[in-house]
C-alpha cells in the first residue's frame, strides 16, 4: 500500500559495552577502559583486529543488501565500539595510526561502499556530545561530518550520550523498581541494600541526569546542519506533528527520526497521515528501555493493557 517505505538495518559492534557472559568472547575497545556501566575488563583492540572489524561490517552491511534491506545504518553513537574510537575519553594511549579517533569509522564506511556499492543508501548515527569534558563535544561531532562529506554517505542521525549514563540518551522517567527486578546487573544487589540506596542515594543520582524536553536534540542537529552539507536528522523527545513539521520545514534538519513513539504506537505515522492524531500517547516511562535490558521482549508495556505497570 505505500511503496514508498524503504527499510534500513543498523549496523553497530558493541565494543566495551556488554557482558563477556553473553558473548563468550573478550569485550573489547580502543582501550582498555572500563565502561562504568558494564564493568568489564577491556582488551585493547589491535591494529589487525580493527581491519578484521572493519571488514565484518562491510560483509554485515553485504548481507543485509543479500536479505533485500534498502540501505544501512552504521550506529557510530552511544558509546559503542566506533563511538569509542571517536572520543578522547576511551581512545587514549595509542601509538599507532588509530590514535586519529576518526579514522576508524571513515575506513568503515569506505570498506562498506567497496562492499556493497556506492550506490547502495549509507548512513551514519552519531551522539552530538556526551557527557563529560574528556569524550566527545559538539565541535568534535561538527568535524567528524565534515569529514563524513567526503566519504559518501546519506545522511546523519544526531542523537546524544552513552550507555554511562543511558538515561540521557533518551531522558524521562527511571522506573527503579522495576530496574531492581530486571535489570540484570541492579537484580543482584540484596533487597536490604536496594533499600538503603533508594532512601539514601536516589535522589543524588537523579540529579545527575538531563531532564527529558520535547525535541531535545534538536539544537545540536540544527547547529551541525548549517555546518555540514550532509543531510542531517535529528532524533530524540519528538512527540508533537507541528514540532517535527517546524524541526524540517525551519529549523534546518531533513529529517526527524522516532523510537519510543513507535514502540507504544507503531501505527503512529498511518495515524499522523491519516489526520488522526497530532501527539504521541508515548510518556517516556522508560519501561521499554529499562526492559531492553532484560529477557523481556520489546514492547510497551505502560499502554499494553495486560502488561501495563503504572508510571
């Protein structure tokens, strides 16, 4: 019915952020830095093995074309394994070729396009800043796309952050309870012990995060727009039409992208063009983020009525 859709698979390697108990493989980065959130040793990628990764996402992005996917995306933000090579925090102590914290994802996207063609749809997602002095600016994210121009590419998605601190890359609620029940790392800490942190530390830790705004990133999006050639789309508190018309139609963006929306309505856009609804029933509980990281499927489970947890 609408032939115009193109679906496109992201395509990411995870670097220092999982768990060596899933993979069964070592975690691995540009150092061997610690994530704080994941808290596993880190061996420090060699020159050989960076070409070896470089190669497996040219042959992902292979297969993906094989499987009839329109395009890919290379998740470069977030803190995962290219992000790494991109900031100051984690690609630190290197003596070789790699210590230029773009190059990685640059010999990425060129090993793609050898792959797979120059005409097949390439785009890149990166975090406009994230949090700290030392990781990555927004000026550092300016010249990566300007960088990016010669390679290529589509389009960039602009989001925010690192899974250090994930609550800023998507902002709103922390529902702590339900992190205690499922999230696999908060699980383990004795009942007693999640009490005491709840009554005496919560607080303090809230307060270390961004305070969800409707559009947050938005500001940086439209920053690295009028800096850059690319096509660029923003990504992150979309929840209003007359918000996303203005985000493309003045504020100098190609594009919005959507995650949460789609999860608690995947029918949002049919209803949007349909002239139904103006505004996401999406309330960023983070139910759905917080159980991403559990054995739990992806879902809403605020709006599913048989699931529903009250926010």
């Amino acid at each position: 019915a609408y032939p115009d859709v193109k679906i496109l698979m992201q395509i990411a390697h995870s670097g220092r952020q999982t768990r060596r108990e899933i993979t069964g493989l070592p975690v691995v980065g540009a150092s061997s830095k610690r994530c704080r959130y994941f808290k596993q040793s880190v061996k420090t990628l060699t020159h050989e093995e960076i070409e070896a990764i470089i190669q497996d996402f040219a042959k992902a992005a292979w297969n993906a074309r094989q499987a009839g996917f329109d395009g890919v995306q290379v998740h470069a933000a977030h803190g995962y394994l290219i992000h790494q090579f991109l900031s100051r925090s984690t690609n630190r102590g290197r003596n070789d070729e790699w210590r230029d914290r773009q190059l990685f994802l640059v010999r990425v996207l060129e090993a793609i396009h050898e792959r797979c063609g120059a005409d097949y749809p390439l785009l890149v997602k990166l975090s406009g800043a994230d949090d700290g002095s030392s990781g990555i600016s927004l000026e550092d994210t300016v010249d990566t796309v300007r960088r990016l121009e010669q390679s290529g590419i589509d389009a960039v998605e602009i989001s925010y952050g690192t899974m250090e601190y994930a609550l800023n890359i998507f902002r709103g609620s922390l529902p702590i309870d339900l992190v205690f029940e499922v999230n696999p790392f908060f699980k383990r800490i004795p009942g007693i012990l999640q009490a005491i942190w709840k009554r005496f530390f919560l607080k303090r830790y809230l307060d270390t995060f961004i305070d969800f705004t409707e559009n947050y990133n938005i500001d940086n999006a439209m920053i690295i727009a009028k800096e850059s050639t690319l096509p660029v789309i923003s990504v992150g508190g979309f929840r209003q039409v007359p918000a996303m018309i203005q985000a493309v139609s003045e504020q100098g963006v190609s594009a919005v992208a959507l995650c949460r929306p789609l999860i608690c309505e995947p029918d949002w856009p049919l209803q949007i063009r349909s002239g139904k609804s103006q505004r996401s029933r999406c309330c960023q509980c983070n139910y759905c983020a917080v159980y991403c990281d559990s054995e739990s499927p992806l879902q809403c489970y605020f709006l599913d009525s048989d699931k529903a947890i009250s926010p």
